[in-house]
C-alpha cells in the first residue's frame, strides 16, 4: 500500500478564495502544470491564489489549500491515474487517453513521492512561487497530535488558530474594551 495526497478543507475558505474549490476527499496532485508557461503576473487574483498555495483535486480539478496524507490500495492508485488522465484529455486537450496516461502517471508519481516518509494524516501545505522564469515548490508539514484543547472529528486532530467561546456571564464591557490606538501609541506597541 502507498500513499497519496487528499483534499481536506478545515474552514470554508477555498471556497471563497480558488475559483473552483475541491471537494474534502478527493485524491490530489501538487497541479504545478496548470501554471507551467504561463505568465503569472497576467493571472485574475484567484488564479494567482490557486498558483501561490493550491493542490489539484483530481475528480473536480478545484484547488484546495490543504491535503493529508492518506494509504491508497494499488486499485485506488490506478483509478487515480486513470481518473487524471481523462482530466487531461478533458481540461487540457490532451488528443487521448493514450498519450494522457504517462503524463498522469508521472503526477501521480510525484504526489506519491510527496507523501513517502510522511504519517498518515499528517497536513501538507504548498507554496510556489516564480523565480527567473521557473516554478518554485517549497512543502510544509504539520502532523497532528492525539489529543487537542478543542478536539473535533473533522479537525482530524489539527486544532484551529482561534476558538471562540460565547459565555451566560454578564461582564463588564469597559473591562474588555482595548484600546488599540494607545497600543499603537506605545515603544514598540508594548504599554
């Protein structure tokens, strides 16, 4: 068994930041071909977002910031490969499925080799950027913990930034207030 990258959504924000979002679950490739020969200053502002942090989930070519490492049986691996070639010949005007296959193979390949040496779930998040007329892919990794302060099912172990907590105690407003200009106000914003 190996593993591949799928598509995790943690918030709602690919929805509103790609263009087209990915579905949570889908199988993923990095998608760096999308971009290739294209002059990325010339992109819409969610194409570039897509360009600068999205993987390509292959069932509905959307992007998705996120990916976790996932087992894949050698049945599901084939259907992915065969799944990005028909994208290919869909979405990319590739002349067939026969002359898809290799290329699709060769992304599979490389997601593959992204996730070899990784723990199952753990997140991969990507970021590209263009440098002297090539593509740029640098990978972080962040790996769950077992147990979390505000532990969810779908958070899969990954906590959020922030978590908000709306309490039946009456307090006194003045008390929260914060007065952010006389923060600012402050050597080096420090009281």
């Amino acid at each position: 068994m190996t593993r591949l990258p799928r598509t995790i959504r943690l918030d709602p924000s690919d929805r509103v930041v790609f263009a087209h979002a990915a579905e949570p679950g889908e199988w993923a490739v990095p998608g760096t071909f999308l971009f290739a020969g294209r002059d990325i200053a010339t992109l819409g502002r969610k194409e570039q977002i897509a360009f600068r942090s999205g993987f390509l989930g292959i069932a509905s070519f959307g992007f998705s910031t996120l990916v976790t490492v996932t087992p894949c049986r050698a049945e599901e691996r084939a259907a992915v490969v065969e799944t990005l070639a028909r994208q290919f010949v869909a979405h990319l005007g590739a002349p067939d499925f026969d002359t898809a296959r290799p290329a699709a193979e060769e992304e599979v390949a490389l997601a593959e080799d992204l996730c070899r040496g990784h723990a199952e779930g753990t997140l991969i998040a990507l970021a590209r950027s263009a440098e002297e007329g090539a593509i740029r892919e640098r990978f972080r990794t962040l790996k769950p913990r077992d147990t979390t302060a505000f532990s969810a099912g779908h958070l899969r172990g990954h906590d959020r930034a922030f978590f908000v907590v709306e309490t039946d105690e009456a307090e006194d407003e003045a008390a929260q207030a914060i007065d952010l200009a006389a923060l600012g106000s402050t050597e080096g914003g420090r009281p």
